[in-house]
C-alpha cells in the first residue's frame, strides 16, 4: 500500500517558510522588548508594537523614518560614531553594557534610559535592535546610590558625635578628679568650683565647635 508522506520534500518546506514568516511578525508584536530593523543608512525598515508603544508612535510612523527620531538631538551624533563602529565590526553587543546605556527620545520629546542589543542579519547589511526601557533600573540604581552616601554621612555623623562624648567624659573626669584632690581645703574647692565651671563652659564650646565643623 502506498503511503503518502504530508509536509515533506520543497512543497513542504515552502509551506513551512511561508507559515513562519506569517507567524514571525505576531511573535515580535507579544515579546515585552522593543525590536527594529535598520538599514545601512539608518532607515527602520520594521518595527514591532512595543518598540512603537515604547516610543509612543504608531508602527507606521516609524517605518521609512530614520533612527534619529528615537534619539535626542544631543545624542544623534555620539549614535552615528557608535553605528560606524558597530558596521565596522558587527559583532553582536549583549543588552546591560554601560557603554550601550544611551538615552531614548519619546514622541512627546521626553528622553528616558534604555539598553541597546545589536546584530547583523547574517548575509545583509541590515541591522536588529533590541531595545529595553531601563527606567525603573537607573532610578533604583541612583537611589541606591543615595542611600549609600547617606549611610556614609550618617556613619560619619555618629563617629563625630562619639568623638565629641569621648570629649565631655574625659574632660569631666578630669574636673572631678580635680574637685575631689581640693575637697578638704574650702577655698581651694570654691577655686576649683570656678575652674570646673570655666572647664566645663569649655567643653560646651568644644562639643558644639565639633558639631558645626565641616562635614559633620
């Protein structure tokens, strides 16, 4: 008995090829990632939903646009020498590199981070971009950051104050002893009385001297 063998052979793998193309646009549209292609000159040539949705444009907005309408005016320049480099040498560039850690331009003008994932499709000149909203990422690194150098001041604030405490007890010692060698002799103890007051008005002056002096 004869057997027919379905999705073998070139009509098979033609069918494959055209169901993959079909399927691969849907894919990109429901990944969480921006993705674009450029050509050697820059012109977006695709781009999927969340890369648009990120951007706040629509998809065809963006496509037959040049990259630059993604960058701030400032950065163009700097991405165009970063885009020479990268055709000169296109190996791919791994997403969390700082020196791929380069600022976006929404369609409303405001700039935010974002991180860069570079490739060649293989036999073209034709270049794919991943790109991430890094936002919530540098904001949690500068606040941690913040925290950090808080922590330093805080640190450096207490050691000041112990530093200041060490002070009053060693001075007070100092002044009780000298009290307690003059306590049989009334007006050695009334003179230490008053040298104890001035001693202490010292160590007021020298604590708070200590408190108002830079960095504490």
């Amino acid at each position: 008995m004869h057997r027919h063998h379905g999705g073998t052979g070139c009509h098979g793998a033609a069918y494959a090829d055209h169901h993959v193309s079909e399927l691969l646009p849907l894919v990109l549209d429901r990944i969480t990632d921006g993705v674009l292609v450029a050509d050697g000159d820059g012109v977006m040539v695709y781009v999927n939903a969340p890369l648009a949705d990120l951007f706040g444009y629509e998809v065809d907005d963006l496509v037959g646009a040049t990259i630059d309408v993604l960058l701030p005016e400032n950065r163009r320049k700097e991405h165009h020498t970063h885009v020479e480099r990268f055709q000169a040498s296109p190996e791919p560039r791994p997403m969390g590199r700082d020196d791929l850690d380069i600022e976006g331009r929404r369609a409303d003008g405001t700039h935010f981070s974002v991180d860069i994932q570079l490739a060649v499709l293989p036999g073209t000149s034709l270049v794919v971009a991943t790109v991430r909203d890094m936002t919530v990422q540098r904001q949690a690194a500068v606040d941690n950051a913040i925290a950090r150098i808080d922590l330093a001041t805080a640190s450096a604030k207490i050691d000041h104050l112990q530093a200041s405490l060490d002070l009053v007890i060693q001075r007070l010692f100092a002044l009780g002893t000298s009290l307690a060698a003059g306590a049989s002799n009334e007006p050695v103890l009334l003179a230490r009385l008053a040298s104890a007051t001035r001693g202490i008005d010292e160590v007021i002056d020298a604590v708070q001297e200590r408190m108002h002096a830079p960095g504490s």
